[in-house]
C-alpha cells in the first residue's frame, strides 16, 4: 500500500504513486517549493544598501 508523503492517505492513482504525494498536497509540494525558490531570490536592505555603496 502506498502512502502520501504529507499526509499519509493512501494512494490510488498511479501518477500519484509515483510522484508520492496525493493531489491536494501535491500542489501544496509544488507551492512550498516556488516559495523557497522565490525567498533565495530576496534580497535585504542591508544588501542593496552594501551594494550600492550607500551609508546612513
């Protein structure tokens, strides 16, 4: 019996099997990673301050 990653539910359908998660927590896998992807991308105050040689 295959098992969600996430959730733990049971899995029926194959493209599921194979990825492990269910469709719900699919699409909530797929947003978390968008997020840390869009979050690496940031940058702070501190560093657009250093790089553009400004002081307060």
């Amino acid at each position: 019996m295959h098992m969600c990653v996430t959730c733990g539910r049971r899995l029926k359908d194959s493209k599921s099997i194979d990825r492990g998660y269910g469709p719900v927590c699919y699409k909530k896998h797929l947003k978390a990673l968008s997020d840390k992807e869009f979050e690496k991308k940031q940058l702070t105050i501190d560093e657009v301050m250093e790089k553009w040689h400004v002081r307060l």
